[in-house]
C-alpha cells in the first residue's frame, strides 16, 4: 500500500473525515505532508498555538500531562483534529516515544481542501453537530450529578 493510500485509510477513521466519499479523502491525503520524527520529540506542547492535524503512520505517542492521565497512540491514530477547525492553544502534550513517521495536516491545507472539495463542509458541520451533541450531553449529566 502506497503512503498516501495508508493516509487515506487513516483519513477514513477519523470522525472528522468519516462520512467524506473516498475521492475526497484523496484529495485531503494529497495535502498532508509526510515526515519522520525521532523518539522523544514533542509534537504538540500544552498552551502553545497550533493548527495541525496528525497521523501516527508508524511508531509510538503518548499524550498526557506530566502528572495524570495519559493515552498511548500507535499507527493508525490521530490527534489534533479540532487545531485545523480553530487553533486555540494546546491542552495536553504529544511526546514520540519512538522513532515515528506522521501524515500532516495543517489548517492551511485543510482550507484549500474546503475550497477544492465541495463535499467535505457538510461532513465537517455533521462531526461539529456530534461533537456539540455529546458536549451538551455530558455537560446535562454532570450537571444532573451535582
């Protein structure tokens, strides 16, 4: 499988691009540069300002404060999904805890995607819809539990 089918495929399990038609996807594989990052290289620092979108193609992550819960990733995960719908500051860290090779998306790219490919937007506002979904949901139970 070609890198930029392996993204593809990786495209397709992200919420965000999930319901997208596979040409589509191509299309935003097409926009997302590839690189190799050493072990033990942070990739995303809490409170700085970013815009990228990664795939873990090969290796490991983890991401987590220092102190507290943390989430490994391998290949096929992805995180920083919402920095390409508004770059706010980071929450948590994203540390390589082995060599890793990493499609990248930026939220740059991912505009000119919006304007060449028609039907990404509404998959976008259907994954945003969700997204606020399940925050009202949640916010309703934790408001019911206190």
């Amino acid at each position: 499988m070609s890198e930029r089918h392996e993204i593809q495929a990786q495209l397709a399990s992200i919420p965000l691009f999930a319901r997208c038609h596979p040409s589509d996807l191509r299309v935003v594989a097409s926009h997302c540069t590839v690189r190799d990052i050493p072990a033990n290289t942070i990739l995303i620092r809490a409170g700085e300002q970013a815009d990228d979108l990664y795939l873990l193609l090969r290796g490991s992550a983890r991401r987590g404060p220092d102190a507290g819960p943390t989430r490994d990733f391998g290949p096929g995960d992805y995180f920083g999904e919402l920095a390409v719908l508004d770059p706010a500051p980071r929450s948590l860290d994203v540390v390589t805890t082995s060599d890793c090779t990493v499609a990248i998306l930026t939220r740059g790219a991912f505009l000119l995607v919006l304007d060449a490919v028609p039907g990404v937007a509404p998959q976008l506002l259907q994954f945003l819809a969700r997204r606020l979904r399940e925050a009202d949901l949640r916010e309703e139970h934790e408001t019911a539990r206190t």
